[in-house]
C-alpha cells in the first residue's frame, strides 16, 4: 500500500516537475536570445547607414538583420525587406519575444525591418543615425509599424 501512495505520488508530481522544467529552458532561451543579439548589437552599433550595405562600412536595415541574424542565430535569411517579410509567421505586437522581426512603413517606396530585442525595443539601421535602439512606442515609429513576424530557427 505505502509503494502505491509513493507511485501515485510520483505519477502526479512528475508532470509538475517537467512542467518547470520546460519554462524555465524558455526563460534561458528569451535570455539567451537578448544576450546574442546584444552582442550582435554592440559589434555594430553608430555603423553607419548605406543603401545596399551588408558590412561593418555600412548597412541598410535588411542587411543588417540579415548579418545578425546569420551571426546570432546561424539562420539566413532574403536579402531584401519585401523577401524578408514573406518568412515566418505573423505576431501580434503584444506578444513579442526578442528576435522576432518588426516591420514598419516609412513611406510609400519602402519598408522598413528592425529586430525586437526586448522592453519596448528594437534595433535596426537608421537612415540618419546608423544602428540603433529605438522605441516602438516612440511617435514617428508607432505611427509607421505595420506588423511583426516569427522567423523559425530552422526556417530555410
């Protein structure tokens, strides 16, 4: 009778236990993901703008997230904003995670790609500024966001 108790008992604690388990491994893979794309950011942060640029010299917003993603995450993605926008899966802005691509419309010629990093975040190469941090809530960026997507680690 007494094994019985101390199976059954473990048969009701062990999907408790995997449970934690399985969130704190997302908790350590959200945090994972900041710190790979801060290094990522601090390797290129003030480099400057440059239309086409997929280098230290100088990016435009595609290419930068092209090289960061391929750094950080070893996961290649189109070249252009349009292609990018085409892969992963759509998101709410309310439930962002860090790594996940936000999309804006600057004007009626072209879009606009950042990667959300967290807390209100994103990172993206600015036309006047180079590789930044700048708000989502902020008034010229929330007034152009359009959408947001997933991108799979294993997306080809």
């Amino acid at each position: 009778m007494k094994n019985q108790i101390i199976k059954l008992s473990l048969v009701a604690v062990f999907p408790l236990f995997l449970m934690s388990c399985g969130s704190k491994k997302n908790i350590t893979s959200s945090l994972l993901t900041q710190n790979k794309l801060e290094i990522e950011f601090q390797k290129y942060k003030g480099t400057p703008y440059k239309y086409g640029g997929t280098t230290k010299n100088g990016f435009d917003c595609s290419g930068f997230v092209n090289t960061v993603y391929l750094n950080a995450f070893k996961v290649e993605l189109p070249r252009v904003t349009t292609d990018i926008a085409n892969y992963g899966y759509s998101i709410k802005q309310s439930k962002l995670k860090s790594g996940d691509l936000v999309f804006f419309k600057p004007s009626r010629k072209y879009m606009h790609v950042g990667i959300y990093v967290g807390n209100g975040l994103f990172m993206h190469s600015s036309t006047s500024k180079g590789v930044i941090k700048s708000r989502l809530d902020n008034v010229y960026w929330s007034k152009k966001y359009r959408f947001a997507k997933r991108i799979l680690k294993n997306h080809k």
